[in-house]
C-alpha cells in the first residue's frame, strides 16, 4: 500500500499529472450531466457518432498542420451534431440511421486523409491512439489545459442554468413547445454541448470509448434512483470517483488510461445494478 | 373580446386534409368543448392551435396579448420514455416552468401552487413517487396538475376525463368550471357528452364526413348535428 502511495506521490510532483486529474473530473462531470439527457432522449449513441466526426476533423486538422487542432475540430463536431440531433426529430432518414451513416463516413474519411497525408512514420500507431486514447491527457499544453477547464466550467454552468427546462424538454417536448418554453433551442443548445462535450473527452479515453463516459454513470444511477434529481446529483459522483479512481489505477499499474477508465465505469455499473436489485427486493 | 380566431382552418397531414372549412372565435372567458368522432381531428386541432403543427391552410390568429407562457395544456397521450425517471413533483413543478421567464429555480409561490394542484388533483400523497410506475388515472392527474400549473389565461384540454374514475372526473369538471369563473378560458374536447352540456358555454362539433357545427350550447342542442350526438350520449 505505501508503495502504491509513495508512486501516486512521485507522479502528482509534476503538475501535468495534477492538470490531467483536474481536468478529467471537470470532463467527468460534463459528460455524465450530458449523458443523462441523452440516454432518455434515446440518443445514447450520439456519443458515437461524434467522436468519429471528431476524428474525420482531426485528421483533416492535421493533414492542414494546423497546431491548435481545436478551433477546427469543436466547430466541425458541433456542426454535425445540431445536425443529428435537430433533425432526429422529423428527418427522412431516422436517427439511429443518421448516426450511422456520418459516423462511419468520418471515420473512413479520417482515416483516408491520415494515410495520404502523414504526419509521423507510424500513422496506424497515430489512428490507435485517436480511437483508444493515448497518454494524451497526460501530456495536454498549456492551451489545451486552460481551453478544456473552461469548456467544462461552461458545460456544467449551462446544466446549473437550464437544470428546470432541461428536464422539461426532455420529458415532454411538445408540452413545453406548446406552453411557451423554446424547446428548440434548448435543443440546439444542447447539441452543441454534445459536441463539445465529445471533443473534450476524447482527449480522455479516445473515439472509440466516449460512449462510455455519457452512458454508464446515467445508466448506473437510473438502477438505483426514480426521480430527475437524484439521478443527475448520483450520475455526477458516479462519474467523478470512477473517472479518478481510472486514472489512479493506469497510472499505478501504468495500463492504458481510456480503457482502464472505461473498465472501472463499468464495474460502477455492475455495482448499481446489483444495488437496484437489492433495492427493490428489500 | 375575442381571443382565439380560426379562419377558414384546413388540418391535415403530409397534405393529406383531414378537416377543411374550420371558422370559429373563441373570447376571453369562453368554455368552449369540441366534441365528434373519433379520428376527426379534433387533436390535430388542439396541436395546431399549439402551434405545434402549421395548418394547411387557414390562419389561427390570437389576440389580447395572449402569449405562449401564459397557456395550460393537457395532452391525449404523452409518450414519455418508459424509464424516465421523474417524480410527480418534478413534472408538476414543470408545468410553472413558462412563468420562471429566465430565473433559473422556482420560487416559494411557483412551489405552493404546484403542491395546491397536487393537492386539489388529490395525488399529493404521490408526490415523490416515480411517475411511470402510477396507474393510467394517476398519470392523468398528475398531468393535469401540470397544466393547471402553466394556465394563466387559457387551458387547453384534450379528453381530460380519460382513465379518470368518476369521482375524480366530476371533481376535475367543477375545478374546471371554477377556473373558468375566476377568468381562465377553457377549450376542452371530450366525449362525454353530458358533461359538454352541463358545462360548456360554446361547443364546435367536427363530425365524421365534415359536417360541422360551431355555436353557443343553446344553438348546438336546437341543431340537427347537436340532437343526435347528444341522444347517442345520453344513450350510453
Ligand atoms: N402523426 C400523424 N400522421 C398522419 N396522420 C395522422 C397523425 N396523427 C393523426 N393522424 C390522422 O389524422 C386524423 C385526425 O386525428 P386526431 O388525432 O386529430 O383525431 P381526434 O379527433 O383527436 O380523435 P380521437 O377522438 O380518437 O382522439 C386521423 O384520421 C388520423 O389518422
Ligand atoms: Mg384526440
């Protein structure tokens, strides 16, 4: 045990493993207020989706050498997702179908202009690290540390704001339309903040398995909890202490951060399922 | 004065008509109930009205500074994800939601009257509940605490007796009826035909084939339309 400690004290010496922790939970917590929405708006895969887009609009950022790959990518994904998500609602071409179809074209698409346009010797190592996470939190500059902090302060001001009609919107849409709430751009706003919320996070655990970050803490507090409220405040913690505890481990038993933090988010939801279980017997 | 004015509506989907030649006025004050068969329109109307729909065509005008907050709304059927997890005090509290404005929380008044409607709708003992797992009469009440909560000049109904036992229906038309005294207009569509009578000050009859009919109460029961709607009801 000291010797796990006398490690963890030996990397927290060097802020880039501070900033990291920092800025996972404020990432954390910005994908599991997000999540909630989304899976009862059944649009769990979104999280999907985007993060190929994102992917596309990386490697277009990169083959372009831009240096703050950002400013291209957070546009382009949101762009998309005010796309998805506005037109889920009466497209001729049906969410799941949507989601699918601009998610494998970015990803192919992305993989396409890495390969005709390399950066490094080693573009399938580059295309791994994209789609699994690489030590990219760990190694985030000054910029990318400040932009993500603020994105997330953002992100989760925005919940704190529109908590109330955020829950009306996503309970009954065409009662708050009809009573003078402006579901669509709450809509739209929440779009946005899918987008955004997706290109942070891939800086955590990679495209592939951001998924996970919206879903499971959503899902696991839903096993226990019944009511809106309870299930946020319980997704947030849910979230928080399984994204730290994610990077604790990779960084003691040195594993990959993504799939190491996707894996204890989904022990917290086998945790929460066996609870609900034991809740409703009792 | 009038406060709702339907022209010459036609509603419908996908260009599809479903009802045509719609005119009607609604004033401040007025309890109108739309009554016909099933699948006529009379829910496509309610939405239109809503704004939740655009007619085909036709023009909805709507006067006296009435605005979209200031509306109560009870709909037929809400599809509501089955494992939402909502309690009854969230969703009614989420009918005081279009007086917030840009405050973020609810005030102490906005939380008093959700619990009065509560109380009144008698699912006050229900209030932490999770709403899916209520019955479907429940379920209505709960939602109709909801629009009593967002109406504060026009309540719109769309069969709120549905799933009520009869107790709570009739305990609904007198809260109803009293709204109504107090200032709040009510359009409601029903097919309880006893109930249109005894109540409505107005009634639009959109009938199966077109055939309409939009007038006071008096008017409707002396009209052909009228008398064999009302003979079937009282029937039943
Ligand atoms: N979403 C829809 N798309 C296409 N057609 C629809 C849709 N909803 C309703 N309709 C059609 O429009 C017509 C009117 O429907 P509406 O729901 O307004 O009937 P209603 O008068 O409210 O009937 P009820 O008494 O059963 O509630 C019906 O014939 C129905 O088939
Ligand atoms: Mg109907």
């Amino acid at each position: 045990m000291t010797a796990i400690m006398d490690k963890l004290a030996f990397y927290f010496q060097y802020p880039l493993v501070r900033y990291a922790l920092i800025v996972s939970v404020l990432i954390a917590l910005c994908s599991s207020l997000l999540g909630v929405t989304l899976v009862l708006k059944r649009f769990s895969l979104i999280g999907d989706g985007l993060s190929r887009v994102a992917f596309g609009a990386a490697a277009v950022a990169a083959a372009f050498s831009l240096n703050d790959d950002f400013l291209m990518v957070i546009p382009l994904t949101v762009i998309c997702a005010v796309l998805l998500l506005r037109a889920g609602q009466n497209a001729k071409i049906k969410g799941d179908a949507a989601i699918a179809m601009i998610s494998s074209g970015a990803l192919a698409g992305g993989y396409l202009i890495m390969k005709l346009f390399p950066k490094t010797s080693n573009v399938s190592r580059d295309v791994c690290a994209t789609l699994f996470g690489s030590e990219k939190i760990l190694m985030l500059t000054k910029t990318e540390t400040w932009m993500c902090a603020i994105l997330s302060a953002v992100v989760i001001a925005i919940f704190a704001i529109f908590y109330h009609k955020i829950f009306a919107v996503t309970f009954d849409e065409d009662f708050s339309a009809a009573t003078g709430l402006r579901a669509k751009v709450y809509n739209s706003m929440l779009a946005v903040v899918s987008g955004v919320v997706v290109v942070l996070a891939m800086n955590m655990v990679g495209a592939l398995l951001i998924s996970a970050l919206l879903i499971f803490p959503a899902l696991s507090a839903m096993r226990v909890f019944k009511n809106f409220k309870a299930v946020t405040v319980c997704s947030m913690l849910i979230s928080v202490i399984c994204a730290t505890l994610g990077i604790l481990i990779s960084i003691v038993a040195g594993t990959p951060v993504g799939s190491t933090i996707v894996v204890v988010y989904a022990a917290g939801f086998f945790v929460f399922g066996g609870a609900g279980i034991i809740t409703r017997r009792g | 004065m009038p406060q709702l004015i339907c022209r010459d509506l036609a509603l419908g989907y996908e260009g599809k008509t479903v009802v045509s030649e719609l005119s009607f006025t609604v004033n401040a004050g007025d309890y109108l109930c739309v009554v016909g068969e099933n699948g006529t329109g009379k829910s496509t109307l309610m939405k239109t009205i809503l704004k939740l729909k655009t007619p085909l065509s036709g023009e909805i005008q709507i006067n006296d500074g009435l605005s979209a907050n200031e509306i109560g709304y009870l709909p037929q059927q809400t599809v509501i994800q089955k494992d939402f997890p909502a309690s009854v005090r969230e969703v009614v509290r989420s009918g005081c939601l279009n007086r917030c404005g840009l405050r973020p929380f609810y005030n102490k008044a906005e939380k008093q009257m959700a619990e009065d409607n509560m109380e009144k709708l008698g699912i006050a003992p229900l209030a932490k509940s999770c709403y899916r797992e209520l019955s479907g009469g429940q379920q209505q009440r709960a939602l109709l605490a909801r629009a009593l909560c967002a109406a504060r000049k026009i309540l719109l109904l769309d069969e709120p007796a549905a799933g009520l036992d009869p107790n709570a229906a009739a305990e609904m038309y007198a809260l109803i009826e009293k709204l109504n005294g107090g200032g709040i207009t009510v359009i409601m569509i029903s097919h309880d035909v006893a109930a249109c009578v005894k109540y409505a000050s107005h009634i639009l009859h959109i009938g199966a084939g077109s055939a309409l009919f939009f007038g006071t109460k008096a008017d409707y029961l002396k009209s052909e339309a009228g008398c064999a709607y009302a003979e079937t009801g009282e029937k039943t």
